[in-house]
C-alpha cells in the first residue's frame, strides 16, 4: 500500500544541494511539509522559500552536532507538530581521493564523523518523533556499501556502517509499527563524484578503467529524489538507484570475492592507486 505523503513532516539533513535538494523538491510535490537541515544556511533558506516558506523550514545544522540536531527537532516540532519522516543524507568524502597509507587522518575522520556518525546522530536525535508518529527513517547509504572502496576507504566504510544501522532499524521498528530504509544510490552526477569524473585525471581513469560501461554512467540528483518519494511511499527497505547496480548488491556474496581478486592482480588499477598515493603525499 502506498503512504499518503499529504502533509508528512520530512526532515531531510544535507538538504542545501544535490540528492537532498531534489528530494525535497520532490517530496514538496506530494504534499510533504519539509524541514531543510544543512551547514550551508543560505542554500536552504532559498530553497526553503522556493518551496514555499509556510510549507518548508530552513535550518543550519551540522549533521555531526548532536545539540544542533536536538535544537532542530525541536523547531521543527514547534513548528509542523511533529516528525513523521527522518532522512539522515548528509555526506562528504575525501578530496582528491587518497589510499589509507597517504590519507590526511584529520580528512578521513572527518568522513566517518560525518558519514556515519553524523548519520547516526541525526537518528538518535529525531526517532522518538518517529516512532510516536509511526513514521520511516531513510538513511543515505551508496553502491559503496557493498563495492571495493579503494581509494575511498573512509567514505565506503562509512556507507557499510550505515546499512548495518538501517537494517537493524528495520527490525527494531517493526514492533512500534514504524519503518526504516536504506538508499543506495549509484554515481550521482553532484560535486562528490567530480573526482572521478574528470575533475582528478587519475581517479577518471581508474573509474574508467575498473567499471564496465554500464556501471559508470552517472544520473541526475532528479532520477534518485524519484525513486526516494516511491521507495518512502512503499516504507521500502532497499532503494536501490539505478536498479542495475542491484544484482550486484544480492549475489554480493559472490561477486565481491571475484572484483576484489581482480583488482589485487590488475596492474593498470595499481599503477593508478600508486599515482593517487604519490598524488595526496604531495598534495596535488
């Protein structure tokens, strides 16, 4: 059965720009009141009052800000009533890429505290709206979850975490009849993938070289804020965007084994791990 979108509260962190901006404007379209959490204040003050400043809040809030999150929740309280959609997607990653031995160990953190723990703590912070209002918790996973994170260790290991957390969710909601889900987008053509679509020459061309044509094709923020108003409607557990990365995900268990051994032999992946290494020492 599909859930009536007509007047739900969506909060929604990183909601200045890419994936978080359309879904907002997406989940606006159905109806949805939306409260706009972001760093960037002056991103969601526009696209708050773009969707209409009676409908849609804008708050700056950093994601890994526990006592912001709760300030949050208790504005956006004060103003819609309550909470019936969470949607922890703030995210960042290292740029340019860098290997675990050349990584900056402030910018890896980073990462993790954002990505996972940031994930975390946007939870935390607004399920006790969730689960009175018998709502869903989407959480911002990636294909990264279950695909080689090399050259982005600190974001793929963030995004397993995440999956991890939204399984659990699942179950643990089901008694309070509450829901929970994981997005799992491909390459979203937004500033984080610049990287490897030509913004760092090396990382290009490794992504050239490791993915076949069809998994390399990047989609709109648009395409992924579609599948999340259809995967919220559904209090789906998977979202999976494009769908063609979702035979990977299922046979992960043995496709992940026969990737992983081919990139330990390919010389062409070495080659260009060594030069992104080489690359972050000298801060290139």
């Amino acid at each position: 059965m599909t859930w009536n979108l007509t007047n739900k509260v969506v909060l929604i962190t990183g909601a200045g720009s890419g994936i978080g901006a359309a879904s907002s404007r997406a989940l606006s379209s159905k109806g949805a009141k939306l409260v706009l959490a972001d760093v960037n204040r002056d991103a969601v003050t526009r696209l708050a009052e773009e969707l209409g400043t009676e409908r849609a809040l804008g708050i700056q809030v950093d994601a890994t800000d526990r006592p912001q999150l709760d300030a949050c929740v208790v504005e956006a309280v004060e103003r819609f009533g309550g909470i019936d959609v969470v949607f922890a997607n703030a995210g960042i990653a290292v740029d340019p890429p860098a290997t675990v031995a050349s990584v900056d160990e402030a910018a890896f953190e980073r990462v993790v505290e954002v990505d996972l723990l940031g994930v975390w703590r946007t939870v935390k912070a607004a399920l006790p709206q969730v689960i009175e209002r018998q709502g869903h918790v989407l959480l911002t996973a990636s294909i990264y979850a279950f695909f080689n994170g090399v050259v982005n260790a600190p974001y793929a290991m963030s995004k397993a975490g995440v999956e991890q957390l939204g399984r659990a969710l699942r179950a643990e909601l089901a008694p309070h009849n509450a829901t929970a889900g994981v997005l799992y987008p491909g390459w979203v053509r937004t500033p984080l993938t610049g990287p490897a679509f030509g913004g760092n020459r090396t990382a290009t061309e490794m992504v050239a070289h490791a993915y076949p044509a069809p998994l390399r094709q990047q989609i709109t923020p648009e395409r992924v804020a579609d599948a999340v108003v259809r995967g919220v409607e559904r209090r789906s557990a998977r979202i999976i965007v494009p769908r063609r990365w979702a035979p990977i995900s299922a046979l992960r268990g043995i496709v992940n084994p026969i990737l992983d051994a081919r990139l330990d032999k390919d010389a062409e992946v070495q080659r260009l791990t060594l030069e992104l290494e080489r690359q972050s020492r000298e801060g290139a």
